[in-house]
C-alpha cells in the first residue's frame, strides 16, 4: 500500500467515527401540547390578548407583550395603563434577565417618545423603573439605571424633583448597598444640570459631600467623575468654595482610582477655575500627582499621559517660565518611558509583559497629544525643544506608536508651516516603515501631508511648491511595492488614490520616470480588479497634468498599444475602464480626438465579454460627440451600433444592442436642459485648464529657449573678454623687451589728442589703444636718457590711459576740469602712482640707452 493510499483510507476511517456523533433530528419542533399551550383566541383584542398572555402565556409570550408595549400604549393608553401595565410590573418580579432587558428597553420609548401624556401614567411607569435600580443582577439593574438617566432629559423639572429626589435622598446613605449609592451619584450628576443654582446648592450638595466622603473607593470615584456636572450646576461663583475644596481633597485620596477621577474633573473644569487658582492650587497639586504616578502607580499614567496636551493648554496661560519648562521636560520623560532611564542611558532591562504593555500604551498616548505639545512648546522651537522626542516616537519599536504617529502626522506639518523641512526625514521613515498599519495610517491625509511638506510657505502659487524632500520619491515608490507585495489590496487601492496628487508635489519627470511605468504594470498585470482601476485613474490623473507634450503622446501611445490593442481581452476592458476615467476627467474634444475612435474599432473584438462592455458604454461615448464640429464621430458610432444590430451573435450582447438603441434615441429628448447646460459647462471648464497647461507649457519651453540662448550669449562675451585680455596682457608684457623709438611729433599729438575737443578714447579701438600704451612707454623711455627728470607733460597721459571710463562718458568740459583737478590737488595714492610710472620710464630708457 502506497503512502497515498493509507492517507486516503485513515480519512475513511474518520468520517466513518464521525457516524457516532450524529443524533436523530426531531421532525417537528414542537409538541401538540406545546402547540396547544401557545395558542390563543383569535376573538380576543389585543388589550384582552395582553392580559391573558402576561397571565398565563409562557416567558417568550411575555416578553412579546412586553416589547411591544409602546404600540399599545400608541392605540389605546388608558387602558393599556389600567389593565396591562400592572401586570407587567407583578409579572418582572419574577422575570429573568431578558425580561428586564425588554422591559428596560420598552419604558425608556414611553418616556422619551412622548407616549405618555398624563402625570399619573409617568408617575406609574417611574415607580416601576425605580423599584429594579435594586434589581439583584448587576447588569440588569444599569439598564434600568441607563432608562431612568436617559428618561431624565425628557421629563419636567417638577416630576423630576417629586418622583427621583425624593427617594434619592434615602438611596444616598450609608446604610444602602453599594449599587444603590453609586447609582445615586449618578443620578445627582445627571438632575444637577436640570435645575437652577440655589436649588442645586441647596438640595444637591449635601448629598454630594456625604458620597464624597464615602467609604467606598468606588463611590467616592463615581461621586468626582460626577463633580464636573456639579460644578455647571451651581455656577462659576460657587465652584471655588463648594467644588475645589472637594477635588483637591480626592486628588489626595489613598485609592489610585479616586486620585484619576479626581485628576481627571480638574482637567475638564479647567476654564473654571481663574489664575490665582490654578497658579497656587492646581499646578502644585497636578504636579505631586504626576511624580507620584511617574515612580509608583503605572496603571494610573496611561489616564495621564491620554490628558496630557489638555492639561498643558488649560494652564499654560498661568504657567511661569519655570513651570512651562517643567511640563515639558515631564512631556519628554512620558515620551520614552521603557526605552530609557531618567539620566538618558540605554535601557537594558527586560520588563513584564504587562508593565512593557502599559508603558506603550503611555507613550502611543503621548503620540497622540504630540501636536498639543507642538503648540504648548511653540513650533518655532520644535528643533531644540521636541524634535529628539518627535524623532523617538517616530522610531519607537512599538507599532501603535509610529502607527498613532502617522495618524497626526499632517496636524504636525501643518503647525510647523515653513520649518516644515525639519521632518522631512521622519515623513520619509514613516513611509518606509516595516509595518503595513503605519503607511495605512499615514495614508488618510497622504495628500494633505505631502503638498504641506513640499511646501516652502512663502509666497503664492506654485513657486511655493518646489522645496525638495530628500528621498521622497524612492520612498513613495518603495511604499507602494510594499502595499503590492502584501495581501491588503484595500491599502493597496487606497495608495493609489493618493498618488494622483503627485503633480502637484514632484516633477512631472519624477513622475515621468518612476511611477508612469509602474501604473501601466498594475493596469496591465495585477489581479485585482479595483486595484486595477484605480491605478488606471492614477493613470489619467497623470497624463492631465503633464505639461511635456512629448511625454503626453508617448502615455497616450503606450495606452493605445498595451491596453487598446493589447493581445489580452483583460487588457481590453481595462482600456474601456480607462476611457470611462478620461470621460470624467478631460474634456469632451480631448477624449474625442484620443480614446473614442480606438474605443469604437473595439466592436471588432472577438471577446463577447468586451463588446458587451462596449454596448452599455455606447451612451456615454455619445455624449461626448459635439454636433457639428464632430458629425464624423457620430457616423462612426451609428456604424458600429448597426454592426452589432446585424453581425452580433451574442445573445447578451444583442439584447444589451437593443436596449441601448432606445437609449440612444431617447438621449437628446428626455435629458432636461439644465443638466445639459451644467455638463457643458463643466465641460467648458475642462477646455479652459486644458488650454492654460497647453500655454503654460510654451511659455516654459520659451523661457527655457530664451534662457538658453541668454547663457550661450554671455558664454560667448565672457570668452571674447578673456581672449581681449589675453591678447592685451601679451601685448604689454611682450613692449618693453622690443622698444621703438618714437618721434617726438607723434608723442605731441597724442598728448593733444586727449584735451581735443570732440574727440574721446572710445572712438580708437582696442588694439589702437594698446599701441598708444605702447608708444607712450617708448616715448617715456627715450626722454628718460635725455634727462633723469621725468617731464610732467607726460603724466596727465597715463592718467588718461587709466581712466578711459571717464573719458568717454563725460563732456569735453567736464573732462578737462576732472584733469586739471587731479594734476593740480592729486592724493597722495595718485602721486605715488606717477612716481612708480616715472620709475618704470627711467627704467625703459636706461635699458633702451643701454641697447
């Protein structure tokens, strides 16, 4: 025997075990005598049929009678109040918890529905409702506590004082059980806010300051939970003196659990209390409790840690440098709890499950407050001041963290506004992350985040928009492979729909280059249709908002190719998917001129399945034809709607062919014109965004050409002005080795040259002007063997040589008082100037005497 055949006959053997198990199966579900028994008189109302089944019917009879009590109170409430009510009452005596449920239920829509109309019925209802507060089964006693609170709101002020004051007084002392006096601090919370202050102070909070004094813990914590209602009750005035004094004493209780409750109404009552309270009693009583919490009672600081921003904005209006400084150093701590110790060294030290548990849950609550703690601390100060923690809680190795992290991440980026860039780093991470819940999280306001933190938030427009984030593109693509390599195509498919705001965050060749292909590979190979769609209206979204006209037609071309004309039927329909997109998101004559004709050759395919699809998007397509422009279109489409009318062999597709001729021909007849007109004015819209991406685009590419051409023209300058200095810097350092002699003629004329009116230095061009340097040198040179004085005539002509400026912007006049000026008072750096001229002369003309 083969292994494959033991297996078979071991899993023969089991089902035949499983023989025993079965039990014979009763034919009928009930008895003729239980029949009998549930059997009713038909002659009977339904007040007569009440009372009979409350008498003598069996629990499920009962508990109908009792559900629907309402709807017989609706048809006849005198006597349903008179005959049926005070059987249900003697019937819950004796009912099981399902009854009381229902009945709980059934009296709370009497009270709260408007039913009863008369004082006695609600006084009648009210008795029975206050009677099971007592009831021995805890959760059937909070729900007839939950109808009586629920009630409270929709009875008047006198019922509520005469029929729930009056026994609460006797309910709230020390002598009843401990469910009578905790469900009496809940109801003193709940009539608190129905009655005026003086009646409050008055009737109230007696009561209020025995229950909270209470033996118990628990009384005394459900009676500070209830002290917040208390205090609206009788007002700003009396909260001081009546309520504080009661707060600061539980904040001190033994029990961790009144300490919260009371930590926890001084955090809602806040806005109460005014400056001198919260700077002397508040803060030094908040902050006990918090080092206490921190260094004893870990079960009390995931409450903390939840309250935490709200309390640091309650009081930092009252807050000192030093106490605000306080706050935030406690925030930080709270922040890597189980990470690190105190003094900022690592944390070796393993901790119980539950210990380690309870100190991520304090740090995800921390997560939670960061962006209140952002504003409390002041963004300009993120950097030095929270962004260590801000990147901790970023990297916490607990998910729920980075997870919350994620979720507020956009509250960040929008407090930081322009000192956005300091957490580029983190958006980066957080995309990158290993878990697959943390980029869920992020992907809410994916969009919102990413064109804030491309953001420079300086100046309007797009010029705002093109701060770069380092990574950013590898990430984002890194993160959608993660969502296509995991079993959630929902976060898949969510991702996708965030990536079609990607032109309005990256380059249109980012896009181009990393993402356009990777759309195609989904439309085309991914196995889930949504995904597939909506990488299809990426897709679209894409292409729209491109403004590379080649770019354009090479998307256009590929989707024609892969999907239009692709080998398979799958790629087929999705092309119609895609054409269903564009229709929605460019305008009629874009869709037209791209995607209707190849759309319509689909009437060809030799997949029913596609044909089908075609016929029912027929009408649509034919909205999109505009008469007259686009009569060829429309012949196109009556051609193939009466090939698929005459050739169709299909049945589905021919009875869809038909259906969709009558609505073609209804089309233009029953659509009411306003619709019309609000499409074609969309569609104008669409014309007009289209048309400015077309102008925005040449006027890119002629700034781009003007700018181009500006750069080779200032190329081209800078280097005939290197080649001019090149050449002159030769000319100068090749004169003085090959000296000429000069006529002294011409040495006159030059020096005439330069005080002749009319004539400036810009008219010699640049090579005469080197050749003057050059004789005037010479001329220099032969004078100087004549006589070792230099002669002053020749000085106001290299003064000229150098300023060749001045002598050509100026007038004759101007020219000549600028020289005179500067021959007859010259500084003292001009004067050592034409010494070392001089010097250099002497030097030509020994050396030109020499040869």
């Amino acid at each position: 025997m083969t292994l494959n055949q033991s297996s078979l006959f071991g899993q023969v053997d089991d089902l035949q075990d499983l023989t025993f198990i079965e039990r014979p199966i009763r034919r009928s579900l009930k008895t003729a005598e239980e029949i009998e028994k549930l059997t009713v008189d038909e002659d009977l109302n339904d007040i007569e049929r009440a009372v009979y089944l409350l008498s003598s019917g069996q629990d499920v009879q009962r508990a109908s009678v009792i559900i629907n009590l309402p709807n017989l109170v609706r048809q006849n409430p005198a006597e349903t109040f008179r005959r049926v009510v005070p059987k249900v009452r003697e019937v819950l005596h004796v009912a099981g918890a399902d009854m009381q449920l229902a009945a709980a239920g059934s009296f709370l829509t009497l009270l709260q529905d408007d039913i009863v109309l008369i004082q006695t019925h609600t006084h009648s209802i009210l008795q029975i409702v206050l009677l099971n507060l007592d009831h021995r089964d805890t959760v059937v006693s909070n729900a007839w506590l939950e109808t009586l609170l629920s009630a409270i709101d929709a009875l008047p002020k006198e019922t509520i004082r005469q029929e729930i004051l009056s026994p609460l007084v006797s309910k709230a002392q020390l002598s009843q059980s401990l469910q009578a006096r905790l469900a009496s601090c809940r109801i003193l919370g709940k009539v608190a806010c129905k009655f005026e202050s003086p009646i409050v102070k008055k009737d109230l909070l007696p009561l209020v300051r025995s229950l909270c004094q209470d033996v118990e813990y628990e009384v005394r914590s459900c009676m500070c939970r209830q002290l917040e209602n208390i205090a609206r009750g009788i007002g700003l005035d009396h909260t001081k003196a009546a309520v504080l004094p009661e707060l600061v004493e539980l904040a001190r209780d033994e029990g961790s659990t009144v300490r919260l409750a009371a930590f926890d109404t001084i955090i809602n009552l806040l806005e109460m209390f005014d400056s001198d309270d919260r700077t002397r009693v508040i803060f030094p009583l908040v902050k006990t409790f918090c080092e206490k919490c921190f260094k004893a009672d870990e079960a009390v600081l995931a409450s903390l840690s939840f309250q935490y921003g709200k309390l640091c904005h309650g009081l930092s209006a009252s807050f000192t440098e030093e106490q605000h400084l306080w706050f935030l150093e406690f925030y930080k701590k709270l922040c890597v709890l189980g990470l690190q110790h105190e003094n900022g060294h690592s944390d070796n030290q393993v901790y119980p499950l539950e210990l380690e548990s309870k100190y991520a849950l304090v740090r995800r609550n921390c997560a939670y407050n960061f962006p209140a703690m952002v504003l409390f601390a002041d963004p300009n100060h993120f950097l030095t001041e929270l962004y260590p923690t801000f990147s901790s809680l970023c990297h916490d190795p607990e998910i729920t963290v980075r997870r919350t992290m994620a979720e507020g991440f956009h509250e960040i980026v929008k407090l930081l506004g322009p000192n956005v860039h300091f957490i580029h780093k983190e958006l980066v991470v957080l995309l990158q992350d290993d878990s697959l819940e943390v980029l869920d999280a992020l992907l809410s306001h994916l969009q919102e985040t990413l064109e804030l933190a491309t953001s420079r938030g300086e100046g309007p427009g797009p010029e705002s928009k093109q701060l770069i984030v380092p990574e950013l593109v590898p990430a984002l693509a890194a993160a959608e492979q993660k969502a296509a390599l995991s079993l959630r195509w929902r976060v898949h498919e969510r991702l996708l729909q965030r990536y079609a705001c990607l032109p309005r965050v990256v380059s249109a060749d980012q896009i181009y280059f990393r993402f356009l292909q990777r759309m195609f590979a989904i439309v085309t190979t991914n196995n889930v249709l949504p995904v597939q769609r909506e990488a299809a209206r990426t897709l679209c979204m894409f292409l729209r908002y491109n403004r590379k006209q080649e770019q354009r037609q090479e998307i256009i071309g590929k989707v024609l190719q892969e999907l239009a004309q692709g080998r398979s039927y799958w790629n087929r329909l999705r092309y119609l998917d895609l054409c269903e997109i564009a229709m929605e998101l460019f305008s009629k004559a874009y869709f037209c001129k791209y995607f209707l004709i190849q759309a319509l050759e689909l009437v060809n395919d030799p997949v029913a399945n596609v044909r089908y699809k075609l016929c029912h998007m027929l009408p649509r397509l034919r909205s999109t034809i505009r008469l007259p422009a686009d009569k060829h279109l429309l012949q196109q489409l009556e051609f193939c709607v009466r090939k698929l009318l005459c050739r169709e062999k299909d049945k589905d597709v021919v009875a869809t062919v038909r259906k969709t001729v009558l609505e073609l021909d209804k089309m233009d007849i029953t659509e009411p014109y306003h619709k019309r007109h609000e499409r074609d004015l969309l569609d104008q819209k669409k014309e007009k965004e289209e048309t400015l991406l077309l102008e925005m685009e040449q006027l890119e590419r002629q700034q781009s050409e003007a700018k181009l051409t500006s750069e080779k023209h200032t190329e081209k300058k800078r280097k005939e002005l290197r080649k001019a200095k090149l050449a002159r810097s030769r000319s100068l350092s090749s004169h003085p080795t090959t000296p000429k002699m000069a006529n002294p003629d011409k040495t006159l004329k030059v020096k005439d040259s330069g005080s002749c009116p009319g004539k400036g230095k810009n008219l010699l061009p640049m090579n005469a002007d080197e050749a003057l340097r050059s004789h005037h040198f010479s001329v220099a040179a032969a004078s100087s063997v004549l006589s070792p004085t230099p002669s002053a005539s020749s000085m106001p002509v290299l003064i000229r040589s150098n300023t060749p400026n001045t002598l050509v912007d100026h007038p004759h006049q101007h020219r000549s008082s600028t020289l005179d000026h500067r021959t007859t008072n010259g500084s003292k750096d001009t004067q050592s100037r034409k010494l070392s001229i001089q010097r250099k002369s002497n030097s030509f003309g020994m050396q030109s005497g020499r040869e």
